[in-house]
C-alpha cells in the first residue's frame, strides 16, 4: 500500500474509534504526561487536528503552569510559540489546525524545546510515523537533538511504514 492510500485507510481507523476509548485513552495520556515525564521538561506540545487523541486538558495543564509552547507554520517550516492563553492566543490556519498567533505569543528557538510530542497518522515498531505528507514535523526533527515522542492511540499501530530518506525516527512513541 502506498503512504497515500495509507493515510486515507488510517484516517478512517482513527476516525472510528469509539467516545468510550478515546477518553480511556486520554485519561491514560494525561497520566503519562503527567507522572512520567519530568516536570522539567520543555515540552513542544500539539493542538488536536480532526481525530487525534486529544491534548486539550495536557495543553490546558501546561497552559495553567506557564509551560505551553505550541508550533507555526511559517516559510513552510514549523516554528515554536509560547502561548499564554490557548483561548485566545491561537486560531485556525489553512489546514484548519489552530496554531499561534504571533502577535500574542512570544517565538522561542527550538533550542528551547528539549521534548516534542509528535501527532501522526499512524506509527511502527521502529519508531516511524505517517504524518500527513507536507513534511512539517521531519524537517523540525532534522534539527531537534532533544527527545520526540509520537502520540496516539493504539489502534494507530502497524507493523512498518512506508519510509523515505527525509522521513524521521522518533526517539519513542507512547500509544494509548
């Protein structure tokens, strides 16, 4: 199956799994944030697009403890903003994912950042996601040297993806 053709059947696994997992499986993500990761960490987090396991109360968490840095795509590249108020301080781009807007949030360098949680369509067993084909995410990672970890739910798993040279690794990938 080519990523294309892939990217249309994972967004329809993703699309179908039910109310009752997806807050079992946002409740497990809130506890791994939360107790397992350090509270040290500089986290370069996502807004939720369509169907992805959902971060709202993770980036309403970081948000309350001053600690929500949230990506831009700007020049075809994504840069990183730390947003105060995600109530106010994002809005919907062309693809419709709410990013930040600069003139309310402060643009910080990715040497900042020392994890990013990472959406994908899908994930493997050698830490290889599907994203969505722009190659956002693999150009940001091709000079991050801190720690990215994939995000999603279970049912986004498969035995290997499709890969090319530009695509990325992961440090980890936490399904849930």
């Amino acid at each position: 199956m080519n990523k294309d053709n892939l990217r249309s059947y994972m967004k329809e696994i993703r699309k179908n799994i039910s109310f009752e997992r997806r807050k079992s499986a946002e409740e497990s993500l809130e506890s791994f944030v939360f107790e397992k990761l350090s509270s040290n960490l500089t986290i370069l987090s996502f807004y939720s697009f369509q169907s992805e396991i959902s971060l709202q109360k993770v980036n309403a968490i970081l948000s309350s403890q001053s600690r929500l840095y949230l990506p831009k795509i700007i020049n075809n590249e994504l840069k990183v903003f730390k947003v105060d108020q995600p109530s106010t301080d994002v809005e919907k781009n062309c693809f419709g994912i709410f990013e930040p807007i600069p003139k309310k949030c402060s643009e910080i360098p990715l040497t900042s950042i020392n994890c990013i949680f990472v959406p994908g369509l899908a994930f493997d067993e050698e830490r290889s996601r599907l994203g969505y084909g722009k190659g956002f995410y693999d150009k940001l990672l091709a000079s991050f040297e801190g720690t990215s970890i994939g995000l999603g739910f279970k049912e986004q798993s498969l035995k290997i993806i499709p890969t090319e040279p530009h695509d990325k690794k992961l440090s980890k990938v936490v399904l849930f």
